[in-house]
C-alpha cells in the first residue's frame, strides 16, 4: 500500500470521525425534535459513509478487489438514514410535538389544515 493511499484513507476517516462529533454536539445542542433529527440524519449519515468509503478503499489497496459488503453497507446507509430521518420528523410533527418557538416557517400547517377542511 502506497503512501499516498494511507493518506487518503487517514483523511477520510478523520472527515468521518468529525463530521461524527459535530452531528453528537447538533442532538445535544439544538432547541427541538426536527433540528436534533436534521443533525442525526444528515451529518451521522455523511460521516459513516465516509468512513465505509474510507474502508472500502482500505480493503481495495490491501487485497485488490472491492469487498461487496462494504459496498452493501455504503448503498443502505445512504438509501435508509435519510428517509428514517425524515419518517420520524413526520411522525413527531403529527403526535402534537411543536416546533421551537423561534421557528420561523411551518410548512405542514398550511397542508394540514387544507386536508382537514375538505
């Protein structure tokens, strides 16, 4: 393995690793449901893929052929976090879970009050 390669796979996952922690002070800082939700889904989801990627190139330079699990790995991470994430904010939002009060814009209100005259 070159050491351009190790590099590579250093920074990759050091970008995991942090974009990791950012998304652990965005649960524990941000004021509501939906924005810890955001910060759970998006910045874990980038994170992990980063580091599989990370992983997978590993396992390229070292044996030479890409591992199918990894791959798998990569594929359903990126397929299921992002639409968990957003399942869970509508679920939070239909059993009553208001938003923060500096919330600007609610943009189901206007939906669901539109179903609901009809």
């Amino acid at each position: 393995m070159s050491a351009g390669i190790e590099i590579t796979i250093c920074v990759l996952v050091l970008i995991g690793t942090f974009l990791s922690i950012v998304s652990s002070v965005g649960v524990l800082r941000l004021p509501d449901v939906y924005t810890r939700n955001h910060a759970a889904s998006k910045s874990t989801t980038l994170g992990v893929l980063v580091t599989l990627g990370a992983t997978l190139l590993y396992f390229y330079s070292a044996d030479g052929e890409i591992n199918p699990r990894i791959l798998l790995g990569i594929v359903f991470i990126f397929l299921t976090a992002p639409v968990s994430g957003h399942l869970i904010a509508r679920a939070a939002y239909f059993s009553g879970v208001k938003l923060h009060k500096r919330s600007v814009q609610d943009d189901l209100d206007v939906k669901t009050k539109e179903i609901k005259s009809k």
